[in-house]
C-alpha cells in the first residue's frame, strides 16, 4: 500500500507544484476510497462466512437432511446471494464508471498539458532563436561600423601627416632659397665695398688674387662635386629603402591575404562538420528515442493483454465456485482496473517528462551551438579588425618616422652645407684682405681689369649657386612629392584592403546570421514534429487504455448476465423441486 504523504523535489521546469500535489491527493483520495471498498467487501464476505456458519450449524440441528424445507431455505439462500451479487456488480458498474470517467478526465488532462507545454517550448525557441539572430545581426554590424570607422580616421591621419609634410617641405625649401639669396646679396654688396675700398692697393697682386681666384674655384668645384655625390649616394639608398619597404609590405600583404583564406577555410569547414555532426547527432536522439518508446508501448501492451487474459481466464474459472470466490474475483477486478489506470497516469506522466526533457536538450544544444557559433564569428571578425588596424597603424607609424627621419636628414645636410659654404668664403675672404693688405701697394695698377673679373666671376659664382640652390630644393620638393605619392598610394592600398575586409565581415555576418534562422528553423521543426507525435502517439495510448477498461467492463458485465442466468436457473430448479416435494406430500 503506497504511503498517503510523498515529498518531492523540485526542478526549475516541469509541471506546477500545485497541480502536482492536486493531482497526487485525488490519487490518494481514490486509492483511500479504493481499501474503503476492500474493507467493505472484506466485511461483507466475513458476514456470509459467518451465515454459511450458521447454516451449517442449522443443517447439524436439522439431522438426516430430506426435502422438506429444502426449497424455501435455498430459496432464501439464493435471493440473499443474489442480492448481495447485485449490489457488488452495481457497485462495481459504478466504479468502473466512475475509474472511465477519471481516466478520461486524467488523459485529456495530461495531453492537454503536454499540448501546451510543446507550445510553450516551440513559442520560447523561437523567440529566443529570433533574438540570437538579431543579436548577432547587430554586433556584427557594430563591428563592421567600427572598422570602417577606424579605417577612415586613420586615411583621414595619413592625408593630414602628408599635408603637412608637404607644408613643411615647401616652407624649408622657400627658407633656404631667400637664405641663400640674402647671403649672395650680402657677400656682392661687401665684394663690391671691399674692391672699391681696396681698389687702389689691388693693383700689385692681380697674378696672386687670379691663382687665388682659380683656387677658390676649384675648392668651390670639389664641394659642389662632393655635394652631387652625397645626394645621389642618398637618393639611391632612399630608392633601395623605398624598394625595400614596398617589397615587405607586398610579401606582408600576401602572407596576411593567405593566412585569412586559409582561416576562413578551416572555420567554414570546421562549422560544417559541426552541423552535420549535430545533425547526426540528433537523428540518432531522435531514432533511438522512437524505438525506445516503441519498446515500451509494446511491453507495456503484452503486459496489459496479459493482465487481460489472466483477469478473464480467472473469472471464468471462478464463476462456478462459491459466493467467496466471486467476491474476490470482483477485487480483483477492481484492483486490475485501479492498477491498470495507475499504469496508464504513469505511462502518459513519463512521456510527457521524456518529451519535455528531449526538447529541452534539443533546445540547449541548438542555443549552445549558436551560441558557439557567434561567438566563433565575432572573435574572427574582432581579430581581422585588430589585425587590420594594427597593419595600418604600424605603416603609418613607419612612414612617419621614415618622413621625419628623412626630413632631419636633408635639415642636417644643408645646414651643413651652409657652415661649410659660410666658412670657406669667410676663410677666402680673410685670406684675400690679407693678402691684398700686403701686396697693395704692388697691385694698383691692374685694379680695374682685376675689378671687372673679379665682379663676372662673382656674378656667375652668384648666378651657379643659386643654380644649384634651386635645383637642389627641387630635388628635395621632388623627392618629398615622391614619397608622398608613395603614403598616399599606402594609404589607397590599405583603405582598399579596409574596404574588402569590411565587405568580408558583412557577408561573413550575413552567411552567419542564414545558417542561423535556418538552423533555428529546422531545429524547431524537428521540435514541433516530435511534439505533435509524442502528443498524438499519448493521446492514442490513452483510448486504447480507456478501451481496454471499457472492454474489461463488458466482460464483467457478460459475466455478471451469465451469473444471472446461473441464478435463474438454480432458482427454477429449486421451484420445480419444492413443487415435486409438495406432489410427494399430497
């Protein structure tokens, strides 16, 4: 006998607590209404016991038995037993009635929830289904926007480093110019003072000013050489360094194009196998679980039809025995109909958790690879942008410090220049007033010829210089123009490669966001089917379990007619054989 309390545990889904422990007391309150009937019946056959007792006693007082009499002790012997047997088969119509009535009540019950529960589940997948997909729809549109974001600041930096290079360049090369045609201006202006000072004292020393002026000449020939040497020793490591820095970035843009394709292919092949692995997966889930409960819907109908079989072979045997046997028979049936109604709230009860339990883990799997899956696209897509925007930054980087490097360089070397040009003509210029002051008053007489040499020579030295003063500034402008050209080519390179790695991630994030919903799509599919089959195949278990009882009640009730029928002619051969006692007696 099961224990009128149970304590139970709780979970975070299943049914309500309260419908539970609703159900649970009516269960008891039947199964308490159930040994009521036993008892009563135990009763009822401990009082027949006790009559046939007493007959038998009477039988003992009566002596020899004979005919007299007999009739009208069976007679009420009979009536008593079939009034007794008809109040057990009433009372067994009624709670068979009552156990159909409970049972139908419980299976529509039972399947009603498990309807409801499956659309609740369908209903909560795919709401939260929808709301992955928007959310991994908006993150990676948010990285997508980030990255074009980031991509356009730094083209935006890389045109404002340029300008300003190019600024920079410009005003140095505009300073140097005006520079070096001041200092012209000035050295004419004090040549000319000094010739027309000194003109009187230069007379003497034409020869020795016309081998100083061929010296200066040539010491102004080896400069200017050494010069052109200097630049185009650096204008050709710049060009190897350009070649050098193009050639690493080239190799570096295919090794990192290489390495993203390959990824790509690895991840896309990865998330195929998964899928179809999950697919696997859960076709055997789904086979394995329909043959089980195949299984056991065939077990659980032999052992019916053997309760069944046992039940009716027991009534037929019994039917002709004593008013004790059909007593029994009559628990008996009724202890089968109770247990068979247990086993049919079992059966549907543990379906109903087996269908619940396999589409919550249908659900947790299918969240979980979603789940993964994001996660999986995001790392990818923030990784891509890292990487991207670590490339950019580190060029950038490098052609600055290359820019101001180079800059300090061409700074370097012309101030250098200047000193050295400064110093050579202040080294002449004292060399000449020397000796000029010493050989003065040798020198007069060819001041004049020596004065129109000296001022040609000066002013093709000016018109030379600053010759040079401007090509070499154009060289410098050239090469600033050059380099810039090659940032702004860089910076092209790199907004296109932002461009298609932003293309890549939006269709990345769009394939993802497909294999997604149609993911969800399917997995709710197979959900709602599996629901609607197990709600089908419950509600198909419960009529038949509602027609075996009502099948068993039929035979209890043909077996109460032939029980009937046995009463019925007992009771006509007890009359015929009162009435042959009373021929006898007349």
């Amino acid at each position: 006998m099961a224990t009128d309390e149970a304590e139970f545990g709780t979970e975070l889904r299943g049914y309500k607590k309260e419908e539970v422990e609703k159900a649970l007391g009516d269960l008891r309150r039947e199964l308490i209404k159930a040994n009521n009937d036993r008892a009563e019946q135990a009763e009822s056959a401990r009082q027949l016991s006790h009559r046939i007792e007493e007959l038998e006693d009477e039988l003992e007082e009566v002596g020899e038995p004979s005919y007299k009499g007999l009739g009208a002790k069976l007679e009420n012997t009979l009536r008593l037993a079939e009034e007794q047997s008809n109040d057990l088969i009433a009372k067994t119509e009624r709670d068979a009635a009552e156990l159909r009535s409970t049972t139908s009540a419980e299976a529509e019950r039972v399947t009603d929830e498990a309807r409801e529960r499956a659309a609740d589940i369908l209903d909560d997948a795919r709401g939260r289904a929808a709301a992955q997909v928007e959310e991994s729809t908006g993150e990676a549109d948010r990285l997508v926007a980030r990255a074009r974001d980031d991509a356009a600041a730094m083209i935006a930096d890389a045109e404002r480093d340029a300008a300003a290079t190019r600024t920079n360049a410009s005003t140095q090369a505009a300073e140097a110019m005006s520079t070096a045609k001041r200092e012209a201006a000035a050295l004419r202006a004090a040549a000319e003072r000094e010739v027309a000072d000194l003109r009187a004292a230069v007379e003497a020393e034409v020869a020795e000013a016309r081998e100083g002026a061929a010296d200066l000449a040539r010491d102004t020939e080896e400069g200017r050489a050494l010069l052109a040497s200097d630049t185009e020793r650096q204008r050709a490591e710049l060009e190897l360094e350009s070649t050098t820095v193009r050639d690493d970035l080239a190799r570096l843009d295919e090794t990192t194009r290489a390495d993203l394709e390959r990824e790509v292919a690895a991840r896309r092949d990865s998330l195929d196998r998964e899928v179809v692995g999950t697919r696997t997966e859960l076709a055997e889930e789904i086979t394995n679980g329909r043959a089980e409960l195949d299984r056991e819907i065939t077990a659980a109908r032999a052992l019916l039809a053997s309760d069944t079989a046992t039940a009716r072979e027991a009534l037929a045997r019994e039917a002709e025995s004593t008013r004790a046997e059909l007593d029994r028979e009559v628990a008996d049936a009724h202890a089968d109909i109770e247990a068979a109604r247990l086993a049919s709230a079992e059966e549907i009860e543990r379906t109903t958790r087996e269908t619940r339990e396999q589409i919550d883990r249908d659900l947790t799997q299918t969240r979980d690879r979603i789940e993964r899956d994001l996660a999986d696209h995001q790392a990818g897509i923030a990784a891509e942008a890292a990487r991207a925007r670590s490339e950019l930054d580190a060029d950038l980087a490098e052609t600055r410090a290359r820019l101001a490097h180079d800059d300090d360089e061409q700074r370097t070397r012309l101030r250098g220049e200047r000193e050295t040009f400064d110093a050579e003509i202040a080294a002449d210029r004292d060399r000449i007033a020397a000796e000029l002051e010493r050989e003065a008053h040798t020198a007069r007489t060819a001041l004049e010829v020596e004065l129109a040499t000296r001022r040609d020579e000066a002013e093709q030295d000016y018109v030379q210089r600053h010759h040079d003063a401007v090509e070499e500034t154009q060289t410098f402008l050239d090469e600033a123009n050059a380099q810039l050209a090659d940032v702004t080519e860089r910076a092209e390179t790199k907004r296109k490669e932002a461009r298609e790695a932003e293309a890549n991630a939006y269709a990345a994030a769009r394939k993802t966001r497909a294999e997604s919903e149609r993911v969800a799509n399917e997995t709710l599919s197979n959900a709602r089917s599996r629901a609607e089959f197990l709600v089908t195949d419950a509600e198909r278990q419960a009529r038949g379990i509602i027609g075996d009882a009502e099948e068993r009640l039929s035979a209890i009730n043909r077996e109460r007619d032939s029980v009937a029928a046995y009463f019925e002619n007992l009771r006509g051969m007890v009359g015929q054989v009162a009435e042959s006692q009373s021929q006898q007696g007349e």
